[in-house]
C-alpha cells in the first residue's frame, strides 16, 4: 500500500534541492522553509512507511527499472525491517536538525546554499537506504559523499574547513574505489547486483571470492564510517556547521558504513568477519583514548563517534547483528543530540575551546540537561538507551573472543571518562571567560534538543518491544539460526557482564569526578606523569603524520617521475610528430609560386603521370 | 593517294593541342595564354569531330559545338578578369601577379 511508494520519500528532499536552488534566493532564510515543509512532508510519509512493515511485517520490493538493458541491473526499492530502522533514523534526525538549523543558521550569509546542500544529502541518504541493488546504492552512496564534502566546506573561505572538506573526500574516496571493486567482483561471480538476489546465491558461492568481495565492501565502509586506519578524516570534518556534524558525521552519513556491513551482512564469510570485529575493536579504544586529550568541544565528541562507530563494527564483526544496529539507531538519537548542545554552546560563547567555557549550567540550563541526558546515555549506564545496546555489544563480543572484550571495555571506560569530562569542565565549575556573556538559546533550537532527549531516554526500550526479532526478520532463515546459536553461549554470562559492565563506567564517572570536579589529583599532574603517552594522544597517534609523509614524500616523488615521463616521452613524441609535420610543410610550401602557369605545369605533369600508369595497366584503371 | 584515316586528325590534333599547351605554360602575357587555352579546346575539337565522323555517330559533333559555345563563354569571363587585374596591378604580365603565394 502506502510501502510502494516509498520512493516518493527520497524524491521530496530532492525537489526541495531543486527548489531551493532556483527560487531560493531573496525568500526568508533561503528556502529553509521549503526544506522543513519537504522534509517534514517525507518524514511523515517514511513514519507511514515503517509502520506498514511493522504491522505487516513483511519487507517490500519493487521490480524496479532495467537500467541500460543489462542483465541484473534492476533499478529497484527494498523497504525490508533494517531499511525501516534507518529511514526512521535519518528521516526523524533529518528533520529534527533541520528545524533546528532555522535558529542556527539564522543571519549566516549563505544560508540558501545550506539548505540547498542539506536537502540534498536527506534526499541521497533516504535513496541509499531503501536501494534494493548495489549499483544503486553506490550512486546514493557518492552523492552523500558529494554532499558531505560540500557541507564540511562550507565555510571555505575558511582555509581549514576547504582543506578538511579535501581531506575528507580524497580519505573516504579510498574506500569508495574499494567498495566499487568489491561490487564489481560479486557482478562478475555472481552475475546481479541485486541484494535479495545475491543473499540466495551466496551459500553456493566460492567462499575465497565472497572473502575478497566483502572484505573490499568493509573497505568502504571503513571509509564512510571512519574506522581505523581510515578514520582521519572525521574530527578534522568539524569545521563545518556543527548542525551538519550533527546530521552527517554522528547520526547518519557515518552509520551508512555500518548500515552497509549489516545489508549485505550474508555474504560475510567467517574470516572476513574477524577483519571486521578487529578492525571495529581497535578503532573503538584509539578513537576514544584520543577522545580524552581533546580541548575542542565538537573534536572530543568526533571522536567519540568514531569510537562508537567501531563499537557497532565489533559488534557486527562478532556475529551481534543485532546489537550493531540496535547501537546504530541509539548512538544517532545521543550523539546528534550530544552535537546540538555543542551547537547551542558554540552558538552561545562564540569559542569551540572548553578551556574558555565553564559554569555554563546556570546560564544555560535547558542545554546544559539535553546535554547531560546525552552523556549519560553514552556512556552506557543504565537505565537509558546507551546501556542497552552497549550491554548486548559486549555479550557478543565476551562469546567471540576475550581479548577483544578487553579492548571495548577499555573503550567503554574511556567513554565514560572523556564524556563526564568534558560535561564538567563546560557545564560545572567556575565561570570561564566565555561564560559571561552567554545565554540560553532561541525556542526553535531548544525544542529539537528536547525532541532528541526523549530519544536518547527512551530509544532503549524498543528491545523490550521485540525490535531485535524485528529486526531478524531481514536476514535470510538459516544465518538468524546460526547467529542465535553463537549468542547462546554467552547465555550463562549475562549477568556478570552487565554487572562488570555497570561497574566500569561507574569507575570512569567517579575517576572524572574525583579528577575535574572534587581535584583530588590535579588533572596536570596526571598528563605530566603520562608525558609520553599525552604526547602521542594529543598527536592523533601520528597517524596524520604516516599518511602526510605518505603522500609528501612518497607519492609526490613517485608523481614526478611519472610527471617526467610524461613530459619527456608522451608529450615528446606527440610534439615531435607535430614538429616533423611542420617542417615537412615548411618546405612543401614553396610549391604555391603564386604563378598560375605553375599550377598548370603540375596539372598537365600529373595527368601525364595518370596516362602513363593508363598505358601500364593495358588501357584498364 | 593516301588514304585519311583517323590517325591523321588525331596526329594533327596533338601538335595542335601541344602547341597550345606550350603557349600556355610559356607566355608572360595573360591574353596570349587565353588564346593558347583556345588552340587546346580546338584540338580538342578536332578530336570529337574526327572520332564523331569515323564512327558515323553525331553525338561527337554536338559536343564541339556545345566546347565552342562555352570557349566563348569562357573566353569573356577570362578576359573580364584580366581586365580587373590590369587595374589593379597595372600589368597583364603573369609572372609579375604573383600576391596568392607564401
């Protein structure tokens, strides 16, 4: 019913695009109120959507359009249970963010081209999920990446935000051609791009070939959603308008990548899968353990993101399905929420610096709550929505390997610690000196924080709401049976996980307490101990460093002599032919005298030559 | 008495036409290249009148008359050129107009 035309959905933003950059200039807020009427429109729309597939209970495919005549490319829409949870996600934070933009972008010069750019990344991230083939996810899949660039520089004339804008779309371009090779190894061994199509041809497939394919999809996804080693384009990605850190670099962008890995989720062979649990796990506790040093307020919460991107890829890599995407929709209700704040508190101090901000609380206290809603939901203690997706995270992972349940419960501590930091330094203490003069933020930026606290309150709860056997219903038969039998195992454990689990961010909260808030231990002190380790934290790992020496000295020396070579062998020989050409003609051209009898001598000399070849041949031309 | 064959006319419609050729390339004066090209469309003529008259067929002979219309023709624009030369560059001598070169 209303299910088949879901692709009016990703259809309405892309008018309001259209829309806004034709008629949008000289209108109040340049169109923005075309992009929430739009949006708002597809939002309503996508909520109908999801709930047909909840009360039927069945996934919609269309046949879709054959594109170009070529066999299994259909052109299609796929609304199954895992496309439904994130269409909610990125059509509710969508819009929430978009109401919310109307405050924060107000008087900003440019704000056509804002919302411009933003309705065309709803639009291309609603086509991503609801594509049923590859091939045309892969083109959704750019033109996110198209919008992200555009709105990371937005600012450009900031040099900084057009160098992160450069960064971010050369790093996650890395893993764009890794994606696009991995979908064209399953086009060649399994003849469709199709997604349904390949989830019954996989159990036949040659297990080396499906390795290959789905770890060069990883790729992609490591690309997108900022896993290590390619996570460095996120924090630097801050510089754009913080309400699109908020859309695209917490709730929806950077889950496409985790999104990614769980739509395709049957064709992972065990080995890639470990790739994937690795992979996840060490990003969560680098990503975090950076996240702790941070003094930019929007960098400590990327960091954070990408640290909890690697959460939900661990939890994917371990057989937790589930888990991965019920983290997913929970972090994008906290971590936009989390983004918002910082938002409202850039908006109100003008400095991004928490060194300068301070005793916020009293001066902005509708804020500062959202803010704390959002930090306790993240850092996973009960009872909200952050605990219980990290609960089943760490579940999976404690049956999968117990090295790897180390390293995330070193993550989950750490989350704890740098989000409660960075609460108390900004909200709690004595005033700093961008405090003065803040205030409380307009109603039209508070309400969507409002709106998304009572997400990251309750998003949790879905679980008591059968959403995992919801969820399950988008996965082939046979692969929900094996995935329930590895979960079994930790069945006996439970408890004690929860509990170990409850403990360490306790213990991460009353660290942070007893360091920035009671200053039993000077938080100096502590990073004059750890001198070393500070150093190479603050320094990102020297990761930034490896690719720059990378590129600087090793790619930039291999471009030269390519550069040479083209110079000298490929442009010389061209141009050498050019020269041979013009001194050829140089010298033929002293045959036009200007005298006519000249001409007519070559004519008279030519036929005579034709007549002679007559004669020769025997009278036959 | 020899008997005329067809070779004849066409010995004498050579040396006509080689002639003409000759004036053509040789002279400096533009008028008297015209009138070498009109030796040459003559030899031509005597050609088709000859193979024309040999061959029983009248076809060859509405051709002469058809080259001596259009020598005519081609004679008065031949001749209204030169005339426009002869203004412009104050000479008729060939070798002298020589500006369309490199």
């Amino acid at each position: 019913m209303i299910v088949e035309y879901a692709w009016i959905i990703p259809l309405l933003p892309a008018i309001a695009f259209l829309l806004i950059v034709l008629f949008g200039k000289g209108r109040k807020e340049g169109g923005g109120y075309i992009a929430v009427s739009l949006i708002g429109t597809s939002m309503i729309l996508s909520l109908l959507t999801i709930a047909e597939v909840v009360l039927t209970g069945k996934g919609y495919e269309s046949t879709g359009i054959n594109w170009l005549g070529i066999k299994g490319f259909q052109f299609g829409l796929l609304v199954d249970q895992l496309s439904s949870i994130m269409l909610f996600v990125v059509s509710v934070i969508g819009f929430v963010i978009i109401v919310y933009s109307l405050g924060y972008m107000k008087g900003d010069h440019d704000v056509q081209r804002y919302y411009a750019e933003m309705s065309l990344f709803i639009a291309s991230m609603l086509a991503l999920v609801i594509s049923s083939n590859l091939v045309l996810f892969f083109i959704a899949w750019e033109f996110v990446g198209l919008s992200s660039y555009l709105l990371i520089g937005f600012w450009y004339r900031k040099p900084s935000a057009a160098s992160a804008a450069k960064k971010a779309f050369l790093v996650t371009r890395v893993g764009d051609i890794m994606l696009l090779a991995g979908i064209i190894i399953l086009y060649i061994n399994l003849g469709t791009v199709n997604i349904r199509e390949l989830f019954v041809l996989a159990p036949h497939a040659n297990v080396g070939m499906l390795t290959l394919a789905t770890l060069l999809i990883f790729g992609g996804a490591v690309g997108k959603s900022s896993q290590f080693p390619l996570h460095v384009w996120l924090p630097d990605a801050m510089e754009g308008p913080t309400t699109v850190s908020a859309l695209i670099h917490a709730a929806t962008m950077v889950t496409a990548g985790i999104f990614l890995v769980a739509r395709v989720y049957p064709l992972f062979t065990p080995e890639s899968l470990m790739v994937v649990a690795w992979i996840g796990g060490i990003t969560a506790l680098m990503a975090a353990a950076m996240a702790v040093v941070m003094t930019d307020i929007k960098r400590v919460i990327a960091y954070s993101t990408i640290s909890h991107l690697g959460f939900m890829t661990v939890a994917l890599g371990v057989g937790g399905y589930f888990a991965g995407i019920f983290h997913l929709f929970n972090h994008s209700f906290f971590k936009a929420l989390l983004f918002l704040c910082a938002g409202a508190v850039i908006h109100a101090t003008h400095t991004q610096d928490i060194h300068d901000m301070g005793g916020l609380w009293k001066k902005m206290p509708i804020t500062g709550t959202a803010f704390f809603i959002g930090a306790w939901s993240l850092s996973g203690f009960p009872p909200w929505s952050g605990f219980w997706s990290k609960d089943v995270i760490l579940d999976n992972v404690y049956a999968y390997n117990h090295v790897l349940f180390a390293i995330t419960a070193g993550a989950v501590i750490l989350s704890a610690v740098y989000i409660f930091r960075l609460f108390i330094i900004v909200f709690m203490g004595k005033e700093g000196k961008a405090t003065k003069h803040a205030h409380e933020v307009s109603r039209v930026m508070t309400t969507p924080l409002i709106a998304l606290s009572i997400g990251a309150l309750f998003s949790g709860f879905l679980v008591f709401f059968g959403l995992k056997s919801f969820l399950m219903k988008s996965l082939p038969g046979n692969l929900v049976g094996a995935l329930d039998k590895a979960s079994a195992i930790s069945a006996g454990t439970h408890e004690y996980i929860t509990y170990f689990s409850i403990s360490l961010v306790a213990i991460g909260i009353i660290t942070v307490w007893a360091v920035y808030s009671l200053k039993i231990v000077e938080a100096r002190s502590i990073r004059h101990t750890f001198s070393p380790i500070h150093t190479i934290l603050i320094n990102k790992f020297y990761i930034d460093h490896i690719y720059l020496f990378i590129s600087k000295k090793i790619i930039w020396n291999i471009s030269v002599i390519v550069d040479y070579i083209d110079e000298y062998f490929v442009d010389g020989t061209v141009n050498g032919i050019g020269k041979l050409s013009i001194a050829f003609g140089r010298k033929l051209r002293k045959l036009q005298t200007g005298v006519v009898q000249d001409y007519a001598a070559w004519v008279l000399f030519g036929t005579g030559i034709i007549l002679i070849i007559f004669k020769a041949k025997g009278g036959m031309i | 008495m020899i008997e005329v064959t067809v070779f004849y006319y066409l010995v004498l419609s050579v040396i006509i036409f080689s002639i003409g050729a000759y004036g053509m390339l040789s002279s400096k004066n533009g008028v008297r290249l015209l009138m070498s090209i009109e030796i040459m469309l003559n030899a031509v003529n005597i050609n088709l009148v000859a193979f024309s008259s040999f061959q029983g067929n009248l076809t060859g002979q509405v051709f002469a008359a058809f080259t001596i219309a259009i020598a005519a023709a081609e004679a008065t624009v031949g001749l209204a050129i030169l005339l426009a030369l002869y203004r412009s560059f104050g000479t008729v001598n060939l070798r002298k107009i020589s500006k369309m070169r490199w």
